[in-house]
C-alpha cells in the first residue's frame, strides 16, 4: 500500500511540474508573438542607436544558404535583462515557417554594462543573434529592449539594417 501511495505522489509530481513547463513554453510563445507585432507595426526605425553600437555579419554556409549574425555591443548605459527579437524582410507571422533570431526570451537572462564582464552573473560584454537564410542580402528590422538597474524603467530601440555578403 506504501508503495503505490509513493508511485501516486510521484505521479502527481511529475503532472504537476509538466504543467509548470507547459506553462512557461506558452508564456514564451505569447512573448514571442507579441514582439513578432511589435517589430512590424512600427512607423519608424533608427539606423544606429546612442546607447550601445549595432554591427552585422553574414557568411556563406557549405550548403550554398547564409547565417548572419548580429552583434549589440559596447553600452553607453546600463541595460539589464536585455531582450532582441528580429523579422527577415518583414514576413508576417502567419507566412513564416522559421523561428526568427532572439534573446531572453527563450533563454537566460543577460545584461550589459558599460566596462562589466561578469558571465557567471548574466553581464556579457556583447549580445548576439543569428539566423539563417537561403538569400544574400536582407532586410532585418529588430528591437533592442532593456531595464534600468531598478527594474522600474524599461527601454526600447527599434532599428533597420540591410546585411549583405560580403566575399
């Protein structure tokens, strides 16, 4: 009798933290549409940004397709639990059948601080995203959010870059 009181709590448990897990994955999902709109619904879009450089990369794979990766760095400001979503050539979110390149919100948490490396603590030195893409050129429209240290003010650049391969 013991033995199946034991076997029903761990049942139990193992439901209970499934459900927690599910719960998170939806949380994220929901985040991740949100900032797939955000990013598409701006009227405006800055080319560089004052708080922190924005450089772009692209590289040819074996496969005959291309990664491109985009580099934040060099913070003019404190950003904590900074956040980097980007959308390819404006595709809408029911036409793509790709995840689209970002950060913290389906991983841990980051900052970057001016001056402050300290990676067992989430302070990076830089951010970077990547994606892949059957074209050499495209168009990435991305946000770039952050807190300040108190966590009371949340910050947000919405930026505009071609990226291009370059031989």
């Amino acid at each position: 009798m013991y033995r199946y009181f034991l076997v029903l709590i761990i049942c139990v448990s193992m439901l209970s933290s499934c459900a927690k897990n599910e719960m998170k994955e939806n949380a994220a999902i929901d985040m991740y549409k949100s900032y797939y709109s955000q990013v598409l619904s701006q009227d405006s879009y800055l080319e560089n940004s004052e708080y922190f450089t924005l450089s772009t990369e692209m590289t040819r794979l074996s496969d005959g397709s291309y990664r491109y990766y985009v580099i934040v760095d060099e913070p003019t400001t404190a950003m904590y639990h900074c956040r980097i979503f980007a959308v390819e050539d404006d595709i809408p979110y029911q036409d793509n059948d790709k995840m689209m390149p970002t950060l913290g919100i389906f991983d841990t948490d980051v900052s970057l601080i001016p001056n402050k490396i300290d990676k067992a603590h989430g302070f990076m030195k830089g951010l970077v995203i990547s994606g892949e893409s059957d074209k050499d050129h495209i168009e990435l429209k991305l946000v770039v959010q952050w807190n300040d240290e108190s966590g009371k003010s949340s910050n947000e650049q919405y930026l505009k870059t071609t990226i291009q391969y370059q031989q």
